[in-house]
C-alpha cells in the first residue's frame, strides 16, 4: 500500500476553492485531491529542504499558493479526467510558473515569508560549495587523452594576477 503523504500547506478545501470545477468532476474524490495535494507538497519539501530546516513551524502563504496550485495541475493532468493536455493549457503554464517560483526559492532569489512578514530563518548546518573555476574552460575532461588536456590562458592570467606575481 503507497505511503500517505502528508498535506500541510494546502488542503482539499483549498483546492476546490481555487478551482470549484473539480468537485463537479465525479470521479474526484477528497482522498485523491489530497494526494496529490501530497505530492505536491513532497515536491516543495524535497527542493526547499536544503535551504529550510523541515518541518516548517510557520504559515508561509507563498508556499500555500505554490502548494495548491500545483496539487490541481497534478489533478488536472490526470488524461482520464480532462483528455489530451498540451502546452496550451493554462494549468501547465500555472505550473511552469510555479516550477520557476519554486527554483528562485531553492537558489534564493526568493525569501520565504511568514504570514506576519518575517523573514523564515534559513538552515545553517548545511551550505554550498562553489568552485571558483565555473567560469573557465575545463583544464581536462574524462575520457580525454592527456595530449588535448590544456589549460586556460584566462585562468593562468587571473591566478597569477590573484597571487600578487
């Protein structure tokens, strides 16, 4: 039996509220708008994980909207319920949009607010690493013989510009 996955920024009250058309929809039933309001929800947890300590212990509305409107996109793309989906359709643009959102939080373009305004507090036991030769052609790749290895005329300049030589 597949785990139930838990739903706290959202609920089945909210989605049909936001889209009343799915509880005319027969054979929606609350438990399968919680799933994927679920799923939606692992989604976020799993991609906000590394920059906020979880569970979340405060309201954060941004994440309610995301939450929601990503639970119907999963919905609506069920083929049995609504046929064939395209590009065209305007949940697949909600949920471009709330992909984009998503990732400007992860990258930290986008604070994560509480519902009084404050700013959530970001995790400090974990960090990322950047390498300070992303700019640089690659001095060797894998599967390269050592005679094509080379070195970056640029990267040489700035080493020795940082070095004081």
């Amino acid at each position: 039996m597949p785990a139930t996955l838990t739903v706290s920024y959202t609920s089945v009250e909210l989605v049909l509220t936001t889209l009343p058309e799915v509880g005319s929809i027969t054979t929606v039933t609350s438990n399968i708008i919680a799933h994927f309001a679920g799923r939606a929800e692992a989604e976020i947890n799993a991609r906000i994980g590394v920059r906020y300590q979880l569970p979340l212990s405060v309201d954060v509305p941004i994440l309610t909207a995301l939450a929601t409107d990503l639970a119907i996109y999963y919905l609506m793309g069920r083929k049995p319920l609504v046929g064939a989906q395209s590009k065209a359709d305007p949940w697949f643009a909600k949920f471009k949009e709330g992909r984009d959102l998503l990732m400007d939080i992860v990258d930290g373009k986008i604070e994560l607010l509480t519902a009084a305004g404050a700013a959530v507090t970001q995790r400090t036991d974990r960090d990322r690493f950047y390498s300070t030769t992303d700019d640089y052609l690659p001095t060797f790749f894998e599967g390269g013989v050592p005679e094509d290895w080379t070195q970056d005329p640029d990267k040489t300049t700035d080493d020795l510009a940082n070095r004081d030589l």
